[in-house]
C-alpha cells in the first residue's frame, strides 16, 4: 500500500444519485417501468426544481428485494 497521497492513483467519487436516463442505463429497467416502480413507492426521487434524482441505494434496495423475492419463490435457500 502506497502512504504517499501523491503517489496514489486517484479514485472516482461514488455517485449518491442519478437521473432517470442513468438509472435505466444502470439496472436494464424501462423508462415506463422505471415510473410505474415510482409512481407505487419501490424507488425513491429526490426533486430538485425540475430534476428528478434517484438515489442509487435506492436502485440497489429495488434490486435485492427483487433478487429475494425471485429467488424464493424458486425455492432456494440462501446460506
């Protein structure tokens, strides 16, 4: 590990949101659904004037509970 903070290679920062178009592109989600998960509460927004962001823990939170529910309904148990 490198202690000099000059020689490290910088890193990019995480992303805490992202628009509607990004959060398609991330998860394989469609637009029309991507709005029908918000319109029912699945997905969290954060409206900033006429942006519409989604929290990615928000996506990642979707996308286990829909993991959990897919794989328990095949029967398989996790461990």
């Amino acid at each position: 590990m490198i202690d000099d903070p000059l020689l490290q290679v910088p890193r990019e920062p995480m992303l805490i949101t992202v628009r509607i178009r990004e959060a398609c592109r991330l998860t394989g989600i469609g637009r029309s659904k991507l709005y029908e998960l918000i319109a029912v509460g699945a997905i969290q927004i954060i409206k900033v004037g006429t942006i519409t962001l989604i929290p990615v823990a928000s996506l990642t939170k979707l996308l286990q509970r829909e993991a959990n529910r897919t794989t328990g309904s095949l029967g398989v148990e996790e461990g």
